[in-house]
C-alpha cells in the first residue's frame, strides 16, 4: 500500500494538479513530467538528427518489449497499432465466417467493438447481444448464447458506461469449451492493475496508451496468442506487417511470423517516445500498490455516494477504476464539478469518476461536496430522500 506521501509525490510530477482535481482518466490519463520529457526526446531528436529512422525504429521496438512485459507475453505476440480499432480490424479481416458465423458480445461493450463486428456482416458474421442483468452481464448469460457456431466473444473487462467488471476467466472457459477465440478489450483498465494474459487464457487482447497506461492518444496494443499467429492472414494490411518492411518490394507479399503481421503502415513515433515514460512510471510505482490505491479511492466514494443515497450504475463491490453515479442531468453536473475545477465526464445518464494512482481521499471528499450541493441532479434511493435536503 502507498503511503499518502508517496502518492503526493507521484501527483506532484502531473503539473494538471496544480490547478484541477482531475477525475477523468478513463477519457485521457493526466499528462506527468516523464510522458513530457518523451515527447520532447522525439522533438529534439527529429531537430537534430532530421530523420533518424533507424533510432525511431528502435524505441518503436522497446515500446513492443515494454508492453508485452507488461501483460506477461512475449515480443512476437505484441502488434503495435495507432488504435484499437485498427487492431481489431485485422483480426476481423483474418478470421472466416464460413464454418462458424456467431460473434457473441455483450451490451456493455465499447460502441468500436459492436461497430467493427456488425461490419463483418458483408462477410457472413451473424452478431449477437448478451443481454444485461441490470448493472452486470453474468458469466451464465453468455454461457445461454455461446456455442459450436460461435467464432469469436469479443469481451470488455471493465464497462465503459457502468464501471461493471467481466468475469474474464469465467466466460473465456465457456468461449473455448465450445472451440470459440476470446478477445478481451482492457481500454478501461489497462495501466490500474497487474495485467497477465496467460493466466487469462486469451487468445487477443488489446489497449491503448490514452488512458491508465498515462500515455498520448494515437498508440495501441494488440496480444495475439503465438498458436493462433500463423493462422491467421490479415487483409487489411500495410508495409510494416510484412516479414521485410525495407524490402520496399511492391510485388512480394510477405508477412510477418511474428504479431506484426497484424500492423499496416508507418508507426506513431511521436506516441511510441510518449508511451515508454508511462510504462516506465507505472513499473516503478508498481501495478500491486496502484491497484491497491485504486480499489481503495473508489470504495471510498461509492460509501460516500450511499450515504446519500445516490444511486451508483457501479456494482457496489467494485475496485474501480470507474465510479459511475445516475444522474438526472449528467452534463450539467459536469458543469458544476467544473465551476469547483474538477475534471470528470458523463455517458447517458451517468457521471463518470476515474481514479488512478495520482488521486487522493482529498479528490474523493471534492466531488462527494459538489454532489452534496447538487443532490436534486441526482437519482436517488427513495428510502434515502430527505436526508441531505
């Protein structure tokens, strides 16, 4: 557990804490010293040296060793990609939907993610919805819809509308008792616990570096299980997935053994310098600490939000990072944790709060004031209404 002191020090090095309590890192990680300093590293070397690919080059390959260490996988099975979108893209421009046609997902998923898979429809994917259980999506619920002709089970780990978390383990042993991949999207979570994609047991993974990973938008990740890798032909491509990307031969098409094969065209530079410093920050606090940190700030709040009897769209069990509240007027809550200099965001009828390790029980008790102002912007617990009016 990180000692208040520590914390301080970490936040210190995030110059928007200078001015704003900032809860908003499930849209945009903070912007730290470090991440800075990367990014002008690129600038000064791009003055310098003009085009030094080959050191661009470089840095572009640790950031693939930085992340696959970061999930407990190898180099080989890391593609880096500009977005998650892109990575997804190609692994659904690889996969057939000739003999198995079901791609089954929750409603809680990322609109990419039903975006992306409902286009594969040309291509014969039949797409289907689990449906929700108010705030969660049971394991049993896909269990009732995964089967021998189910393809692939796109999952979200944490929902981006509710903070829900998916039982991952659960519902990958039923996805693969029926022969069906799993690709498991961590955008909500990446970068705020210990992450292992072998113990997980999936088959794809991807994230990108805007949010907990406390890095610059423009730069995702993509584990591809090395089994799965030479299976696997991409038709949305590009130079930089083929086995020789200097080769600069227009007629061979060559792609790589390797989880690059996955990519398409020059990589983000400027993002991969940006990245690293994140990875590094992260590494050092240690992924334990920062989760223990996190679970802590947001059982905090949810207590807090109970006591007055707001209505929290978050299972009260969570461990964050994402605490979403109902609220009747989201938008204009925003507005007036704003007025207060708090940054947060809405989705629907939800008021988002994020936490990473920068934040503070001081952040915590700074919003649950503004909330205790604003409770007629707040659905609420009939049994609780009056207490605070």
């Amino acid at each position: 557990m990180l000692t208040d002191e520590q914390v301080l020090g970490i936040r210190s090095r995030f110059k928007i804490f200078q001015r704003k309590i900032y809860l908003n890192t499930c849209s945009q990680g903070a912007l730290s010293d470090a991440v800075e300093s990367g990014l002008q590293d690129y600038i000064a070397s791009w003055h310098e040296q003009g085009s030094p690919w080959e050191s661009w080059v470089e840095r572009y390959e640790q950031a693939r060793t930085a992340f696959a260490n970061f999930i407990n996988a190898s180099p080989d099975e890391v593609s880096v990609v500009t977005s998650v979108s892109a990575g997804i893209n190609s692994i659904a421009s690889a996969l057939s939907f000739s003999e198995r046609q079901k791609v089954v997902m929750g409603e809680f998923e990322f609109p990419t993610m039903g975006h992306i898979w409902l286009g594969q429809r040309a291509r014969g994917a039949d797409v289907k919805f689990v449906k929700a259980d108010g705030k969660s999506i049971p394991a049993a619920n896909y269990e009732k819809m995964i089967d021998a002709d189910t393809c692939i089970v796109p999952l979200t780990h944490v929902c981006f509308k509710n903070g829900f978390r998916s039982d991952v383990n659960a519902i990958t042993q039923i996805a693969h008792s029926s022969g069906a991949l799993v690709m498991l999207d961590d955008y909500q979570d990446c970068g705020s616990r210990p992450v292992d994609v072998r113990a997980m047991d999936l088959d794809f993974y991807v994230t990108g570096t805007l949010k907990y990973l406390l890095g610059p938008p423009g730069l995702a990740f993509m584990y591809v299980r090395k089994e799965l890798i030479p299976t696997l032909v991409p038709t949305l491509t590009g130079w930089f997935a083929q086995a020789n990307p200097f080769a600069y031969n227009p007629q061979h098409f060559e792609l790589s053994p390797t989880a690059r094969r996955f990519e398409s065209g020059t990589p983000s530079i400027p993002n991969v310098y940006g990245a690293l410093p994140g990875f590094e920050m992260l590494r050092e606090i240690g992924m334990d600490n920062v989760a223990s940190h996190v679970e802590r700030l947001t059982q905090h709040l949810l207590n807090n939000a109970h006591d007055l009897g707001i209505v929290a769209k978050t299972p009260a069990d969570s461990v964050g990072p994402l605490v979403v509240l109902q609220s009747k007027d989201s938008t204009l809550l925003v507005q007036k944790l704003a007025a207060s200099h708090i940054v947060a965001s809405n989705r629907h009828d939800g008021l988002r709060i994020s936490f990473q390790v920068y934040n503070t029980v001081d952040d915590v008790e700074a919003v649950t004031e503004v909330l205790k102002k604003n409770l007629n912007l707040m659905v609420r617990d009939p049994a609780s209404v009056g207490s605070y009016d």
